[in-house]
C-alpha cells in the first residue's frame, strides 16, 4: 500500500472540495465587482440627472411625466407627457453627454446620445437601482415625474405580484 495516497485521500475529504473554492472565489469577485459598479453609478447619477433637467429647462419644459411598464422579461417606456409655457411645446432634440459606468466598475465611458435616449437611458438606470429585475416574471409599472423647476424626480412604483390561495377540503 502506498501511504502517500492514503495520505493525499485523507487530507482531500477534509478539506472543501475544489469546485466549492472556485465557486466560493467566483461570488466574492462577481459581488467585488458589482459593489464598485455601484459606486461608480452612483457617483454618476447626478452628472447624468443635471444633464436631462438642463435640456428640459432650456426647453421651457415645467414637468415631464414618463410611464414604463415591464413583465415577461421586457420593459418599456409608455407615454411621455409634457407640461410648459407653450401649448406647441416638444422634447428637446438636442445631444446629451451621457456617463455610463464600465460593468466591471473600473469607471465610466462618456457616450453621446439623443435626448430622448438619454432620458430612457436614466429612466431605466433608475429602475435598475431601485428594483432590479422590475421587467421580469409580473414585472412592474408606473411614473417618473420630473419636476423641472425643483429639479426632482418622483417616482411612483407599482410591482405586481402573483398571490395563490389554496385549501383542501375532505369529507
């Protein structure tokens, strides 16, 4: 009998199996990477909000209210309304210098994007950040109102959930 294999075989069933390492060591670097892509949007958040409240401004706009709704692994966005000083008022057309953080959370790309899809574009990073995974399975729905004067955005948010009720009845 070899007693280097014995050996080997013994201090292997005590110690946690490779696989149970490797997996160990994959959830703490994806959670590593996941809280400085965190940190990364949230130091950005305010760069990308300021930029849609200037345009909204510069547009005359008061108040814009924005409607999403998700379920079945989808979202959108619904309708856009708008409120001004003008009745022939429109969504701006200008480009916006948008920061989007790097998914590995080493920083952020600066990309230029058309209003409107800056505006989804925060749309759906705010979603994300308070609901993540508001488009799957019941999804959610709701409004972002944008209020330009106070430079804040409201958010009501609607999730919906499946409930079942069961009984069982004998006689």
């Amino acid at each position: 009998m070899n007693t280097n294999s014995s050996t080997k075989m013994s201090q292997q069933n005590e110690a946690e199996p490779a696989s149970m390492l490797n997996a160990g060591k994959f959830w703490e670097a994806f959670e590593e990477e996941e809280r400085r892509y965190r940190n990364v949007a949230d130091g950005i958040r305010s760069h990308n909000i300021g930029a849609i409240f200037d345009e909204l401004r510069s547009a005359e706009i008061s108040s814009l209210e924005v409607d999403f709704d998700g379920g079945g692994d989808s979202g959108q966005i619904g309708g856009i309304t708008l409120l001004g000083a003008s009745q022939d008022i429109l969504l701006p057309t200008s480009t916006v210098n948008v920061l989007e953080p790097k998914r590995d959370g080493s920083g952020y790309d600066t990309t230029a994007m058309g209003f409107e899809e800056a505006l989804e574009a925060l749309i759906f990073a705010l979603l994300e950040e308070i609901q993540a995974g508001w488009e799957c399975e019941d999804g959610a729905f709701g409004e972002f109102t944008f209020d330009v004067p106070q430079r804040s955005i409201t958010l009501d948010f609607n999730e919906r959930v499946s409930d079942v009720h069961s009984q069982s009845f004998a006689w």
